[in-house]
C-alpha cells in the first residue's frame, strides 16, 4: 500500500542518513521501524540509558559487517607506507 507522510525536514535528513548507513532504502527503514514499534521493541519517545544520548546502532552485526569491510576496502595501500 502506498502513502503520503510529511515529515519535519531535520527528521527526513536523520532518517535518510541512517537509512544509507544501514544500506537500506527509506521504505526498508521505515517498514521496519513500524513493525519493531507495534511490536513493542522500539524504545519510547525519551530512549534510556547509553540509547538516550547516543541512539540506536544502525542494523544487525551482519549490516555493521558489511560496513566495515566496504570502509577497509577504500583504503590505499600506498597511505600505509
């Protein structure tokens, strides 16, 4: 089903930039935040703990795999000399 949102901007940049870091699409991001929320495994609105001020970690241990290899893969090994 498709449908419209207006969302603040500095949320949609937010959004947008976690997406891209997790690899995913925005309609990825977004769907699984909705069902982790009516799950009831989405934090509250305040977070808690280490969540509270540093957020969430973007995606599973596989997504932070795959992140650090494509980072290692972008160093020049010419900079290591």
């Amino acid at each position: 089903m498709k449908t419209t949102m207006e969302i603040r901007d500095p949320l949609f940049r937010k959004m947008k930039a976690q997406a891209a870091s997790a690899g995913l699409s925005i309609r990825q991001l977004v769907t699984e935040a909705i069902e982790e929320k009516l799950a009831g495994r989405g934090q509250s609105r305040s977070g808690s703990g280490w969540r509270k001020v540093f957020g969430s970690l973007p995606g599973s241990a596989k997504d932070i795999d795959r992140i650090v290899r494509s980072e290692f893969e972008r160093v020049d090994p010419a900079d290591w000399r």
